[in-house]
C-alpha cells in the first residue's frame, strides 16, 4: 500500500540559529514519504546559508522567498507554501 505524501509547511524570519534543530527533527520522523517546504519571510540573517546545506542533505526539502505579492509574515508564507504543496 502507498504511503500518502505529507507536506509540512514552515514558515521562518531570522531563524537561522534554531532552523536546523526543526528540520533535524524533520529528517528524524520514521514516516518517511513526506516534503518540506520552507518559506523564508524575508530574514536578513544567514538562513539562506544554513539552508542550503539542508536542501543538499535531502531532496525532500524545498525552499523559497515568500514573493511580494503575498502579506508578508507566517500566515502570508505558510499560503505560499501550501501553493508550492504537492
């Protein structure tokens, strides 16, 4: 039997410090057919360094810039990347 696909959906802002801890515990969940997509807010910190190492670690994780034609803050990402969700 299939496995269904299981988008999770996080939002970030200046998160660089402490995002590698949630998608660690992303990574660490024994389902395992699922996609990441985070959605940066506009951080002026280093998060999209941070990142990029993640988006090499696993293909499941996709990351993007919440455009500005969506309302900024998490409600405005979490819509973008529920339009990215397969």
């Amino acid at each position: 039997m299939k496995m269904p696909l299981v988008s999770i959906i996080i939002p970030t802002y200046n998160r660089a410090h402490i995002i590698g801890e949630t998608l660690d515990s992303v990574i660490a969940q024994t389902y395992k057919n699922w996609e990441c997509i985070i959605v940066d807010d506009g951080s002026t910190d280093n998060t999209d360094a941070v990142m990029q190492t993640y988006l090499q670690k696993d293909i499941r994780f996709r990351y993007y810039h919440r455009p500005k034609e969506h309302l900024s803050g998490g409600n405005g990402a979490r819509n973008f990347g529920f339009k990215k969700s397969k």
